[in-house]
C-alpha cells in the first residue's frame, strides 16, 4: 500500500479537518498535562515520556490518513497558536516544558538536538517507505512506544531480574523495548491494511524488534532517535517487504 498523503498542498476533506483540529487539540492538551505533572512534582522523565508516547502515537496513526500536506500543517498551526497562547498568559512555560523534556545528564540543547534528529530520522524513514505506509508507521511507532518503554520499564523495574548494566542500561529496559518493537511492528501491519499476514512473518517481525532494542541499547544521547526510525524501515523492508525499495524522491 503506498503512502496516502499527496505532497502537494490543496483542499481539505471533511477527514482531514477533524483529524487536524483534533491532533492540534490533543497536542496542547498534552503538553499542559506534563506542564501540570512538573508544577506537582512528579519526576520530569514521567512528563516527558507522557509527552513522547501520546504524541509519537497520534503523529503514527494520523500522518499518512491526510489527503495532502495541508492538513498536518494545519495541525502543527492549531498546536503552535494553543502553546503561543498559554506561553503568553505563562511567561515561563515554555522554560518548565524545556526543564522536564531535559534528561538529568544532559542540557537543553541535546532537547532541542533530540527533537531535530527525530524529525530528521522520520524524514529519511518516509522516504525509504514509499511503497509500504506500514514501514513508516512501525518507524514512528518504534520511538514512540519502543525506545520508551526501555526508559519507563528501566527506571521502574530496572535491575531488579539482571543487576548488571550496560551503560545505565538495564536487561529490562532492553526487554521491553524489544517487546513493543514487536507490537510497533504488529500494529503497523494490521493498521495499514497491507496484504500482508503478520503471523506469517513473525520470525522477521522478531528480528526487526531485536535490531530496534539493540539500537536503543547501544545508542548515545538522542542519537537513538535519530537511528531507530531509520534502521527500523531499513530492516523491515529488508526482510518483510524484501526487493521493494522504491524511494520516494521529491517531486
């Protein structure tokens, strides 16, 4: 199934106004649930990764339903004028959102870093996905739930079944990122209607989920974010969609 979304900028359908209006919403929503989190004192990595996950989400299962590209700019407009009006009646929210996005080893900048190599792994994944949406939605899917559920798993039970770590970097956390690769995977193959049966590829599927968790693992900083959407499309249509490798080039 090839991607949905034209790369042209034109009208929108009924579909694409709810969906953009509705991500724009949420996406403020949000972001004022992790602002509310910090102002409690809830830990800033429970914020972010509230954030990382709801928003990975609906950017996977929203991005390719558009018509053209105006409905996710759309989105992105709708979420920008929600966070420049709360920022003008919160002067300092948008420092307390950088604070809890911050990991406690790093600075602000590898923030700002993280969210640019993100969006850029996502970009040379969308290409390499031309033919196939689902290599595109498992890519997102992989950071969004993958590579969070190595932080939230690790932090929580981390060390607790193999105390020894891999810089930082628990057997647990690993294991869960390898099982939502595993769903990332699933999820996107059922979603996008591919004629494909994900049963029947499952030793693939393991495989892509075992290249996703060893990337997370061995990844520096926010490099992972910029890898694991990349590696992820590589790999599966590698494997599961393999001689189809028709980039998507700009028009």
């Amino acid at each position: 199934m090839r991607t949905m979304v034209e790369l042209i900028f034109g009208e929108l359908n009924t579909l694409d106004l709810t969906m953009a209006v509705t991500t724009g919403v949420v996406g403020g929503i949000v972001l004022l649930i992790s602002y509310k989190m910090t102002m409690y004192g809830i830990a800033n990595w429970k914020a972010r990764k509230t954030v990382h996950i709801t928003m990975g989400t609906i950017i996977a299962l929203t991005a390719l339903r558009y018509s053209n590209l105006s409905g996710p700019f759309l989105a992105a407009g709708i979420f920008l004028t929600i966070l420049i009006y709360a920022w003008a009646h919160k002067s300092n929210l948008i420092t307390i959102l950088l604070v809890a996005g911050t990991r406690e080893s790093e600075t602000r900048s590898n923030t700002f870093a993280s969210g640019i190599m993100g969006l850029a792994g996502f970009s040379v994944a969308f290409m390499l996905s031309a033919a196939h949406s689902s290599v595109f939605v498992a890519a997102i899917l992989a950071v969004a739930w993958g590579d969070a559920a190595g932080e939230v798993i690790g932090r929580s039970v981390g060390g607790k079944l193999v105390q020894k770590k891999y810089r930082k970097k628990s057997f647990e956390g690993s294991l869960g990122v390898f099982i939502f690769g595993i769903l990332s995977v699933l999820v996107a193959l059922l979603t996008q209607l591919n004629e494909i049966c994900p049963i029947c590829v499952l030793p693939q599927i393991l495989v892509v989920a075992a290249v996703i968790a060893a990337t997370e693992a061995i990844s520096i900083g926010w490099s992972d974010n910029f890898l694991i959407p990349i590696l992820t499309a590589v790999v599966m249509i590698s494997l599961i969609f393999p001689g189809d490798w028709s980039i998507l080039l700009p028009i």
